[in-house]
C-alpha cells in the first residue's frame, strides 16, 4: 500500500503540472520535458512508477510469478534515486530538504546493498508466524 500512496502521490504532483503549470498544452510539455533536466528525470522516475502500480495486485504476482515480478519492482530504487536527484535539481537556493532525502535514500540503498552482500542474509528462510524457520 505504501508503494501505491507514493504512486499518487506522485500522479497529483504530475497532475498539478500539466494542469496547472502547462494548461495540457502537450507541445509546451514536451517542451519542457526535453528543455529541463529536472523535468526530464522526474518523468523518467514517474514513467518507472506505472508498471509497479500496474502490477502490485496479488494477479499480477501469480502471473508474472515472484521472482519476475520482484525483479520488476526493483525498478522502485531507479525510480527514489530519480525523485531524489529532481528535488534536488529543481531546487535553487536551500538544498537541505533534497539533501536530506538523499542521504535517507543512500542509508536505505546502502542497508540494502549490505544485506545483499553479506554471505547467508539474502538466501535466508522466512520465519513463520509461529517463529519457526523454514515452516509454512
């Protein structure tokens, strides 16, 4: 749930551009989007989002199968490193608060990476409701 209150969030923020900002002139989007490069790797981040929501229903899981479908929503760390670096691009004066989210996203990434390259942690078995390991 909380990958899809990020994703609209992320569709309000959009919204609020091309209505607000750009009037749906779709040229003048274009536009815009080629011009600024912060514009272009927000889109980019945004575009990542849609499959993930798309395909973050219990179907989706048991049709693409757990380890394609993991393998698709690994796409949500492109997509943070994204949204971090058009913060922090599209901000020109303070840049604490986009700093500040970078270095929040460079903790989570790098536990990430951490667990992946410490030898067992990533092939461990699930622990079942009951504590047990490996049981289901």
């Amino acid at each position: 749930m909380f990958g899809l209150f990020a994703f609209f969030y992320v569709c309000l923020h959009f919204l609020t551009y091309i209505w607000l900002d750009k009037f749906f002139d779709m040229h003048e989007i274009w536009v815009d989007v080629v011009k600024r490069k912060f514009i272009t790797v927000g889109f980019a981040g945004f575009v990542l989002l849609i499959p993930l929501a798309i395909t973050s229903t219990v179907g989706w899981i048991r049709r693409l199968g757990g380890k394609r479908w993991q393998a698709l929503h690994r796409l949500i760390y492109a997509s943070a490193i994204a949204g971090v670096i058009h913060y922090l691009w599209l901000v020109k004066a303070d840049r604490t608060k986009p700093l500040d989210y970078g270095f929040i996203l460079s903790i989570l990434l790098g536990y990430r990476v951490a667990i992946w390259l410490a030898p067992g942690l990533h092939h461990a078995k699930p622990v079942s409701a009951g504590g047990t390991v490996g049981v289901p």
